[in-house]
C-alpha cells in the first residue's frame, strides 16, 4: 500500500516536472495558487522567491529551457 503511494507521488511529480517543461502555460495556474498559498501562511521569503521564478519563466524556444545561448536560440 505504500509502496503504491510512493510510485504515485514520483509519476505525478515527473508527469507535473516535464508538462512544465513541454508547456509552461499549462503549469502557470498551479504555480499561482502555489504562490498565494505560501503567501497567506507566511513561507520564507526564498521559498516565496522560488515559486515566483517559475511564475516568470517564458514559454517559448524548446519549453522555457534554461540552458538557451545568448544568440536567443535555444542550446
């Protein structure tokens, strides 16, 4: 039985890690009511910080990657 709600949690945080990469927009509404959440109950402010960078990340070029050259195009 727990074994099951492990592998659960692991597919469904590798399934939510990879749409935010393929499709940041589809990700965006999770992150914000992530971000109110932590903001009504008082999270550390790096905690805050890091929801709110991937609030800001751009959906565009190969899925908002972070490794693109500086020329704008993406690796």
């Amino acid at each position: 039985m727990i074994e099951t709600a492990i592998v659960v949690v692991v597919v469904a945080c590798c399934s939510f890690y990879w749409l935010g990469r393929l499709a940041p927009s589809a990700v965006r509404p999770v992150w914000q009511s992530l971000s109110r959440a932590l903001a009504s109950v008082g999270a550390p402010a790096p905690m805050q910080r890091a929801v709110a960078g991937r609030l800001g990340a751009r959906s565009g070029g190969c899925g908002a990657c972070k490794g693109c050259d500086k020329g704008g195009g993406c690796h």
